[in-house]
C-alpha cells in the first residue's frame, strides 16, 4: 500500500498527512510574517497565505520523493 500512511491501523493517505504539516507551517510562518510587518507589502492577506500553502506543501511532496518516500 504505497501513498498510505498508517496511524494507530488507520489509514490515510500520504497527500493528507503532507498537507497537515503543511498548514502548520503556513500557521508559524503567517504568525511571523504578521509580527515582522511583511503584510504591508500585499495587497490581499488570503492569497498570500494560499500561495504559501501551496508552496510549501508542493515543497514537502518534492522532499518526500527525493528522500524515497512515495506521497
């Protein structure tokens, strides 16, 4: 069962478990981005926070295949 990751005989799908890290990433790095003053740079808080996610969470899959771990 490649792609599953399994937690206490549950099993979910590596995507999801990716994305969760991501989101608490996005959490810490929105909270520090707001206590520098970086948001008013943009124009629009959500977008931003989007592009991060998405960033971040297309940064993680990559990881995970280099070090040989299938999402």
């Amino acid at each position: 069962m490649i792609g599953e990751v399994s937690i206490g005989g549950v099993f979910l799908p590596s995507l999801l478990v990716l994305a969760i890290a991501a989101l608490a990433i996005v959490v810490l790095l929105s909270r520090l981005l707001a206590l520098v003053g970086a948001y008013r740079l943009v124009a629009y808080r959500p977008l931003v926070d989007v592009a991060l996610f998405l960033l971040i969470l297309g940064l993680l899959a990559s990881l995970t295949t280099t070090f040989g771990l299938h999402p």
